[in-house]
C-alpha cells in the first residue's frame, strides 16, 4: 500500500478493465470518476493518524453521508466504492 499525498490533485489508476482518476475537491477530499466522467463517489480523510499511525480514509457513495468503506488502504477503499458503482 502507498500512502497517498494530501496535496495529490490529480492520480490516475485501472481497476477491473477500466481508467479512473481521483481528483482533489479539497484539503483530504477528492473525487473519484472513471475518465469518461462518471461520478463513483468521494475519498476524504476523516482522521488525519489512526492506530497504525497512518491517515485514515473513507469512502462516500453519491449523496451518502456514511461511509462504503474506512481505513488506512486508500487504494482498496477507492476500488471499494468503483465495485460499488459498477455491480449496480
């Protein structure tokens, strides 16, 4: 796992065949569309040190405000909320 850059604007990734991209909203907030712009949901840092003394991260679904997914594994958390939107 790679932590990911707060200050990250822009990250590109595949999953399940396909290209997306996380971009940032705001400070510990970011987007997460496929690159043909279909919105997935959000990333957001909801605590900046957990136990393992890392950030920790949740994944948010369109107009949801309890979280898909939390923890440390940003990446996984991410394919989490894309899983969730393609299996729809």
């Amino acid at each position: 796992m790679t932590l990911i850059d707060a200050h990250s604007d822009r990250i590109l990734f595949e999953h399940r065949g396909g290209q997306y991209e996380l971009n940032r909203l705001a400070e510990g907030q970011w987007s997460i569309r496929s690159l043909d712009g279909r919105a997935f949901g959000t990333l957001q840092v909801i605590s900046p040190e957990g136990e393992e003394h890392l950030p920790v991260y949740g994944g948010f679904l369109p107009g949801e405000t309890d979280t898909l997914s939390e923890g440390s594994d940003w990446d996984g958390i991410v394919r989490d909320v894309i899983n969730n939107g393609l299996d729809r």
